[in-house]
C-alpha cells in the first residue's frame, strides 16, 4: 500500500503527525485521588504531547482551573474524599462553558447510572474503568477536536473576511468593556471613524476588484499603524472603519488620527498602467459618560459627516 500509494501515505503519517504536534498548545487537568491512577493518566496524555496539569481532589482541581485559565481539558475520576467528580463536574460547569471547558469522567464504579449522571452534571463523555486505551485517547482527541473547531469558527465569526480586521460584531462585543474599564480607571479614551474619500467613483471607474485591493491596502496600513498598541480597529461596514483608541484624550486621538490619515495617504496600490493613491476622512469624538456604545460611534460619525463636508481627507473633531 505504502508503495502503491507513496503520497497518500506520506500525507497521512503527516496528518497524524499535526495532529499530534497541535497537542502541545492544549493543557488538559487530571484529577484522581489514587496517586498510581493519576500518573497512568498523566503518562498517557503526556505520550499525547498534551500540557499536563494534576491535582488529587476536587477543591485542589476548582484552584487550578482558576491559576491556569488555558486549561481547556478536565479527566476527573468519580470516587474522591472531599468532592466526587459529579459535584467537580457540575462546580466546573457553573464558571465554564463546554465551548471553553471540555470534561470527560472516569470511573472503576459498577454502577451503571454513573456515566448518564456525568453527562447530565455536564461532562461531555464518560469512560468506565478499565478502559482500553485506544479507545480513552479517541474520546480525548474528539473533545480536542470539537475545541478546536469551536475556535475556528469563532474566529470566522469575529473577523472580517476581504480584510481580515476584526469585524463589527467583535467591535461591538469587546468596545464596551474596553470602554468601561478605561471609564473606572479615570483613563481617557475616544472614538474614531474612518471612511474611504469617493470609494464609490473608484469602483465606478476602477472596478470592485481593485476597490477591494484598495480597501484590504488600506486595512493593512491601519493594522499595521496599530499594532503593538492597545487601541481596538475593526472594518465596520463596506469602506468604513472603527478604532477605539484607548488612553488618549480627544487632543492625543486627533493628533493621531491626522497621522493615520497621512498614512493612508502615502498608501499607493500598483495598478498595470499607474499606481492608485487613495484618501480617507476621520471624524473622532471623546468617549464620556455612561452612554450606551453605539452612541460613541455616532458622535464620531457625526464628526466624520463634518470631515467630509469640509472637504474630505482630514480630520475632524
Ligand atoms: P464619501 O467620500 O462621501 O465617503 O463617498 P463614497 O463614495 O466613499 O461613499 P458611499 O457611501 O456613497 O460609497 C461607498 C461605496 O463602497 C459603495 C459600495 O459600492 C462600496 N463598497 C462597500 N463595500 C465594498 C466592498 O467590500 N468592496 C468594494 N470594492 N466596494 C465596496
Ligand atoms: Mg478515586
Ligand atoms: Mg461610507
Ligand atoms: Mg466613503
């Protein structure tokens, strides 16, 4: 088979090799009072490549969860002194999400209730002691799958797909608390709005096709202009542009605003006869009060109406 299908089979051992690799990024939580049991457990995720964390009780697993927040795995044992793992289970369940938290149960109990009182408490699979292991790493890798494909997916969710910036939905679900942690620190903080001077002509005379490379350039300038900062920049809708700028007052925001709006437009995108140069306008207003979100939004946008009356690549606020 090997022979017959060289590259198929390379593809395959390469597949599983991934796979495995992708274990080292997942911290799994092995709780079981029986020290023998848990470095079973322990040695056989650790073949795994996973990140492996230990703790004999229940109370002692609740502490670890919270010092090691990237645990996204918990193997727990049924029998246990201080807390079983039905009580660790549902105590999980009530600060953790299975979308975060995956738990999986196991138990030598012959009790044949014990795996449907599991997954009702919220555990996401069971397994009876003794148990083959082939079968507990199968049970293991689809929980970490299910995980990983809960990420992608909110990853899609939350980015914006021509530009790949954070997309308003993202925008509109991490702003407010952005905004009410700066409002409790004392700390400034502004709204800005960017929109693309005559993006509409552009399309009209250049095409849809060059207008999305105008707009992903322009995306990458602004990506590029705010990385490393804490300031919050997502593409909100067709050529607009939102960016929570965080720790500067309206004096800093529009001094950094008027640099961003110079930096758009050194932007050149090459074209096969010329290189196309693009504007953009910015309104930008200060965030205070307790006001709802989109009101900030709409103040900069208000501001950005007065950008573009006044004559378009500028900034005003
Ligand atoms: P102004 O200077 O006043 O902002 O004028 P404008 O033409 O930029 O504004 P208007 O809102 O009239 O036009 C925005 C255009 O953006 C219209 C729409 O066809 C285009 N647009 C929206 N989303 C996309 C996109 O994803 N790709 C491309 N190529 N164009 C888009
Ligand atoms: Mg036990
Ligand atoms: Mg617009
Ligand atoms: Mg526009």
């Amino acid at each position: 088979y090997v022979i017959k299908n060289n590259e198929r089979a390379i593809d395959m051992v390469i597949g599983a090799v991934e796979r495995i690799l992708a274990n080292r990024s997942v911290r799994v939580l092995v709780v079981d009072d029986v020290p023998s049991a848990r470095k079973m457990l322990a040695d056989l995720l650790k073949l795994q490549q996973f990140q492996v964390f230990e703790a004999s009780t229940g109370t002692e697993a609740m502490t670890m969860l919270e010092q090691h927040p990237g645990i996204e795995l918990v193997v727990t044992d049924y029998n246990m002194p201080d807390m079983d793992g039905y009580e660790l289970t549902r105590r999980i369940r009530r600060v953790h999400t299975s979308d975060r938290v995956r738990i999986i149960g196991i138990s030598s109990s012959a009790d044949r209730l014990l795996s449907a009182s599991f997954l009702k408490a919220g555990a996401n699979d069971f397994v009876y002691r003794p148990f083959v292991v082939e079968e507990l790493q199968c049970r293991i890798g689809h929980n970490v799958e299910t995980l990983s494909q809960i990420r992608q997916l909110r990853l899609a969710a939350f980015s914006d797909y021509l530009t790949g910036l954070r997309n308003r939905r993202h925008f509109f679900d991490e702003g407010p608390a952005i905004v009410a942690s700066c409002l409790d620190r004392d700390e400034p903080c502004s709204m800005a709005m960017l929109d693309i001077d005559h993006f509409k002509r552009l399309n009209d005379t250049c095409g849809h096709e060059i207008g999305d490379r105008v707009l992903k350039a322009v995306a990458t300038r602004l990506r590029e202009t705010l990385d490393d900062t804490d300031h919050m920049l997502a593409r909100l809708g067709g050529e607009e542009f939102g960016i929570l700028l965080v720790g500067m007052d309206i004096q800093q925001a529009s001094d950094f605003c008027e640099m961003l709006r110079r930096q758009i437009a050194d932007v050149r995108v090459a074209l096969d006869d010329a290189d196309l140069g693009v504007t953009a306008s910015i309104g930008v207003a200060q965030v205070e009060g307790q006001e709802n979100f989109s009101n900030y939004l709409n103040a900069a946008d208000q501001f950005l109406y007065l950008a573009k009356r006044y004559g378009r690549n500028r900034v005003y606020s």
